[in-house]
C-alpha cells in the first residue's frame, strides 16, 4: 500500500463540490493520501481558481483544471496563457485540433499540459446521433479523435476506461498521457457515467490517471473510500 506521505498519483480525486470552501474542507477530510485533484467548471464561480492555487501553493497537491475550453483559437491561446499563470499541471480543452494548437501555443513553456477531450464519458451513440455527430461505433471515433489532438500537440487525453487501450495501441500516443474519467469502484452506483471501469482495469487498460469523484466525495467517509481506490490500484 503507499505511504500517505507518498501519494499514488495516478488517483485524481474530482472535487465536484459547489465552491471552495467545501472543497477545501473535502481535502482535509481525504488527508495526505491523495495528492491530485481535480476541479471542474462547476465551481468556477464558487472560487475555483482561487481553491486550484491553495491546494498548489499552500497544500503541496497537484491540480487538473477540467474547463474543457472551446472557442476560435485566438481566444482559447489567451485564455490558456492566463491560466498558465496558476502553475497548474493539467488543463482540459476539446479535443478539435484547431483547439489544441492555440492551447499548445497558449501553454508555451509552463509546464501546464493540455488534455484533449475526445468523446464526453456521459455519451452513448443516441446522444451524438442527437448531437449531429457522425456515424460510427463510439471507440472508432474516440481513436480518430485522440490521434488529431495528439498531431496538433496535445499533451494527453481524456477518454474513457473503455477507449484506453485502443488510444495506447496509437503510434500517436507514444509518450502522451491517457486520463479516464468514468471510472467506479466495483459494485458503486454509475450515476450520470455510461462508460466505465473500476480503478485497476482502467490502469491495466492503460490509463495513466484516473479520476474518481462521486464514489469518493459523496462517501460517508471520503477518506476511507479514496484508501479504497488506492489499494484497488496497488
């Protein structure tokens, strides 16, 4: 099992809270044994930004902003250069190469590394038929999809548990991260996720992190739920 004062990176904890100070308080209760988080647009307004500098500078913790930016690329570059200002280590972006190389160029030399979304872990075919997505089975076009954002400089991707496996096949994705979202416990409820593994076969699948939010923050005992993801891993 990892030592608290070392923490098992590849487990980022998503902080699916409604501002910062419940977060903050959701930290604490996890204690030293996570060392990666996540915080996503839902608490942009509740001091996002805010708690992401905290938990970097005062915390000693990792931070993964999911804003999944989305705009023409002159915007996404300055929005990207002004986060990069944060010193945080992953910031998400769609996955459209257009995208990703005003990200890249936004990014310059920060350390910040951008993470493409290819398919939304919450979508199944009925909803991209709805969406006006293209035909074709969901794994095929997560793959396409992750190669393009690899080409145009993407630093990883977000794609599901059920993807990682056909991304890491990719000569693209030599050297790039894979971050699994959708992953659950074994016999935890699915919630709003439609794509999903448990924690060890996500890895084994090859993801390099996994992010788990609603089994570990919605816990009795948030602690002893994020020790449980750990040991699944180890």
């Amino acid at each position: 099992m990892t030592r608290p004062d070392t923490p098992d990176n590849r487990l980022i904890v998503a902080l699916d809270v409604p501002n910062a100070l419940a977060g903050l308080e959701l930290v604490n209760r996890i204690g030293p044994a996570v060392g990666f988080y996540k915080i996503g647009l839902g608490m942009l307004t509740g001091g996002g930004l805010a708690l992401a500098n905290e938990l970097k500078q005062e915390h000693g913790k990792r931070v993964f902003l999911d804003m999944k930016l989305f705009d023409i690329g002159a915007t996404i570059e300055a929005a990207v250069r002004g986060l990069a200002q944060f010193d945080l280590d992953f910031l998400t972006v769609h996955g459209d190469p257009h995208v990703v190389r005003a990200a890249r160029e936004g990014a310059g030399g920060s350390g910040m590394k951008i993470l493409a979304v290819t398919i939304l872990t919450s979508l199944d075919r009925a909803d991209l038929d709805a969406a006006l997505i293209r035909d074709g089975a969901i794994p095929d076009l997560v793959a396409t999809r992750a190669a393009r954002a690899f080409e145009a400089g993407a630093d990883g991707v977000i794609a599901s548990p059920q993807e990682a496996a056909l991304i890491r096949s990719l000569p693209e994705a030599e050297g790039r991260l894979i971050v699994t979202p959708g992953v659950r416990p074994a016999g935890a409820d699915l919630g709003d996720q439609k794509r999903v593994a448990t924690p060890a076969q996500a890895i084994a699948d090859g993801a390099d992190h996994i992010v788990v939010g609603r089994p570990i923050w919605a816990a009795a005992d948030p602690r002893a739920a994020a020790e449980a993801v750990l040991a699944d891993l180890a």
